[in-house]
C-alpha cells in the first residue's frame, strides 16, 4: 500500500511543479492555490509512505516520478525541446527508480 501512496505522491509532484510554472513566479493566484494544495497533499502522502519505506528509498522514487513526470509535461503541453541529452537523462533517471525499487524488496 506505501508504494501505491507514494506512487500518488509523485503524481501530485507533476501537478504542482506544472502549476508552479503556471503560477508565473507567484503572481497568479489561481495556479498559486493549486501548487499549495497539491504540495501539501503531494508531502502529506510522502510522509505517509515514509512510515513503512526506507527514506531514500522514498525520497527517491518521488523525486523521481516528479522529475520524470515534469519532464514529460514540459514536453508535452509546453512544448520544451526534445534533445538526446535529455532523453538519456531521462532513461537513467528511471533506470535508477527501477534499481531502487528492486532494492527495497
């Protein structure tokens, strides 16, 4: 169950990391509310997690599914470049999620 937590966690990671850049720096308020509530609800299940899985096993596969999550966002709905650099960056990011989760067991 932490991991199915901790899975939506990193979800609303994505959200409010998009948002974030919505909220241009703060000043809007609509996309700034979103980004608070979903950061709080985003930790709020990420300490959940954390009372059965080790903290840098935790720590990592949410920050993980955020980065990843972001990238792809970025990529998709705001049109960020799509070099090879990043996209091996991407794959080693997601290859180390999958060496942590197979470590946890």
């Amino acid at each position: 169950m932490a991991w199915v937590i901790l899975v939506f966690a990193g979800i609303f990671e994505i959200i409010w990391a998009y948002t974030m850049k919505l909220s241009d720096g703060f000043t809007r308020l609509t996309p700034t509310l979103i980004t608070l509530f979903f950061m709080i609800l985003s930790f709020g299940l990420l300490s959940f997690a954390m009372r059965t899985l080790p903290l840098g096993t935790a720590y990592t596969v949410w920050t993980g599914i955020g980065a990843i999550g972001s990238f792809v966002v970025g990529i998709i709905i705001l049109n960020e470049p799509i070099t090879a650099m990043r996209m091996i960056a991407a794959v080693l990011i997601v290859s180390g999620l999958v060496l942590m989760k197979l470590s946890s067991n």
